[in-house]
C-alpha cells in the first residue's frame, strides 16, 4: 500500500498532501536529527507491525531467556508511547539468541544492562559480535574461584629448593 506523497514544511509547520489533496497537517518538530512523533489519532484503528504479537508475549518470551533480557525488553517497551513502535526491536533483539544462543543473549543483556542506562538492540548485537559478553562471563567466574578455599594447588618445600628433584 505504499503511496508517494508530496510533502511542504514552512518554519512552523510541515503537510502532506496525496495527489493536491492534504491529508494532514502538523506542527513541525524540531530536535534531534530523525526523531519523530506518532498522533495516536492518525494511526488506523488495526495498526499493528506484530499483529500476533503482544508486549505480553514479548516480556514472557525474554522471561524464558533470562532476567536480564527480560529488564532489556521492559526498557524498550517503557521508552515508547506507542507499544507497537517497540515490536520491531523487540523481535530484533530476541531473535539474537537464534544466531548466537540464548546463553550469550543473557549474558550479553547483563553486560548492556551494567554499562549502559537504556541499551537498544545495536548495543546488545555489538556487543555479542565483539565477544564482549564472553569475556564478562569469565571474569565473574573466576574470581568466585579466587575467593572458594576449598581448592587450592599447594606446592611443597622441596619445589622450592628445600629439597633435591634429583637422584
């Protein structure tokens, strides 16, 4: 259904027109470079990108991932007005666990989730391409390692000159 229109913006405000006719009008925005903002009022009343789908189904689908994926996908649901304006990078980022693995999406929500306030899809997918969800991981467990007495490599006097190796 895609349409060319023609589109006219003065200093103050910005219409579209479909063959001479107008089919709105709106106060121009200024701000920052591609920002946008949707009139629920505009949108048809079937407006969906997912009809299948639900921020309730998205929220239980991270929820099987992990914790962190699930807070992930919360904060892109919470920084639209509009739900449906967050499908598409919902289902972006969840589809992540299918090229890498559910494990690495988590982990990788985690390390998002540490560095950075409001993490997007680009954040988490650079961070999965880099490895950096890997390298996370092993630091964590390791120093739970350092810090577990209960195994220790202990080499005795004689590695260390109190005695002789050799016979």
């Amino acid at each position: 259904m895609r349409k060319k229109v023609d589109v006219r913006y003065t200093k103050g405000s910005i219409e579209v027109y479909y063959k001479g006719n107008r089919i709105c009008s709106h106060k121009r925005l200024y701000g920052r470079r591609g920002q946008y903002s949707t009139i629920p009022e505009h949108m048809p009343a079937n407006h969906q990108l997912y009809r299948e789908w639900d921020k309730a189904r998205f929220l239980k689908w991270a929820s099987g991932i992990g914790e962190s994926t699930r807070q992930v996908i919360q904060g892109l649901f919470d920084s639209y007005r509009i739900e449906e304006q967050a499908y598409k990078g919902c289902l972006s980022l969840l589809k992540l666990a299918d090229k890498y693995t559910p494990k690495r999406l988590e982990q990788a929500c985690k390390v998002a989730l540490e560095h950075i306030p409001n993490p997007r899809y680009k954040n988490i997918r650079l961070i999965l391409e880099a490895g950096n969800d890997k390298a996370a991981a092993p630091l964590s467990q390791s120093s739970e390692t350092a810090h577990d007495e209960s195994y220790a490599l202990v080499r005795g006097a004689s590695y260390y000159g109190g005695g002789s190796h050799e016979k």
